[in-house]
C-alpha cells in the first residue's frame, strides 16, 4: 500500500456550494435530490474518506515508531557489543603488560620501606671465583674485606698489572684476577666477631 504523504487530519472539507462543483452537483441533482441535499451528500463522502484517511494515516505513523524503536534497539545492542569487545580487549591488553613487566605491577605491602642497607659487594675476584663455584676466603666478606674491594674499584678489572706467580716468575695479568694475600686472614684464623659479619654477606652473595 502505497504511504499517505500528507496527514489527512489538517485538511478540510471543500465548499461543495462554491462555483467549482457547480457540474458535480448538476449530475447528481434529480426530480427527488435538491440542490442541498447534493451539497450534504458530498460532504458526507469526503468526511467518510476523510475518517479513513486518518486511520491509514494513524496505522502509519504507529508503524514507523515500531520501525524506528527497534532501529533504536538494534543501535544499541551493537553499540553495548562494541563497548564489551573494546573493554575486552582493554582488559586482556594490561593483562599482557602485567604478564611482561609482572614486577612493575608488583603491589607494595603496607609497612614496606626502602632498604637503606649498603649493598654488599665484594671484589671482582672474588665474584669470578664464585661463579665458577671456587673457594673463597671469608674474609673477603668482613669490613676489612669490603673495604678493599672499594679500593679496588678505582682500578680498572681489564687493566694488567705485573704479578709474581707461584713459580717464582712474573707476569702481566688483568687485575681483576689477582688478589692482596698480605690482608687475607684465612677462615680457620678469622676471629669470632668478624666470622659473625662474614657469613650472612656470603651466603647473600651465593
């Protein structure tokens, strides 16, 4: 059915008595229909069309509100879609950052506090022989053995220096892998108070 483009309820009932239906009314007039029965008779015709006119016209109008409720409803159904497949990918997007930086993400416990402890570290050589799993004096571990290591860090661990070896002859060797066996105390001889410094400072090296 083809769709009503004006709404019928503004119009208004011509003048059947004006001189424009002066042919309709002629050919409707007869020996028993006067002149004003004609003019009621058209009225009457145009106010039947004209209430069915509104009805069509109101069965429209509801129609396209159902139309464009559901449109409505669609919209947002794929908009609230759209929303969940966004936060979706926002989710499982900081899921991965956590995955990848896991300690950055790392809550801080109440109570926490900066360490404020020197860290403990002790001279290359040493470190070199703890990585191939070598003997390593305590004592490089106590003050007097950290505080050595301090020094030596003024001097460069790839720089050579002339070392007597234990064959009695010399050599040029990088500093990092020779030693001040003058200072080192051996663990047997170590004394108690510095033992007690030693042994957690080594065991956190390990």
């Amino acid at each position: 059915m083809p769709r009503i483009q004006n709404d019928p309820n503004l119009n208004v009932c011509p003048d059947y008595t004006s001189e424009d239906f002066v042919n309709t009314r002629a050919q409707l007039m007869n020996e028993n229909t006067t002149e004003e029965q004609v003019v009621q008779l058209l009225k009457n015709i145009w106010t039947a069309n004209n209430r069915a006119d509104k009805r069509l016209w109101q069965q429209q109008v509801n129609d396209d509100n159902e139309e464009q409720t559901h449109r409505n409803c669609l919209e947002e159904e794929e908009e609230e879609r759209l929303n969940q497949e966004r936060a979706k990918e926002e989710e499982d997007a900081r899921k991965e950052e956590r995955k990848k930086n896991k300690h950055k993400y790392t809550p801080i416990q109440n109570g926490s506090r900066i360490p404020d402890d020197p860290a403990i570290t002790p001279c290359s050589y040493v470190l070199r022989k703890l990585d191939k799993g070598e003997y390593v004096e305590l004592w490089y571990f106590t003050n007097d053995g950290l505080d050595e290591a301090v020094i030596k860090k003024t001097v460069d661990d790839d720089a050579m220096i002339l070392s007597t070896l234990a064959d009695g002859s010399t050599a040029w060797v990088s500093s990092a892998s020779t030693r001040s066996a003058r200072s080192v105390i051996n663990d047997e001889n170590l004394p108690f108070e510095e033992f007690c410094q030693a042994c957690p400072r080594f065991l956190t090296a390990l």
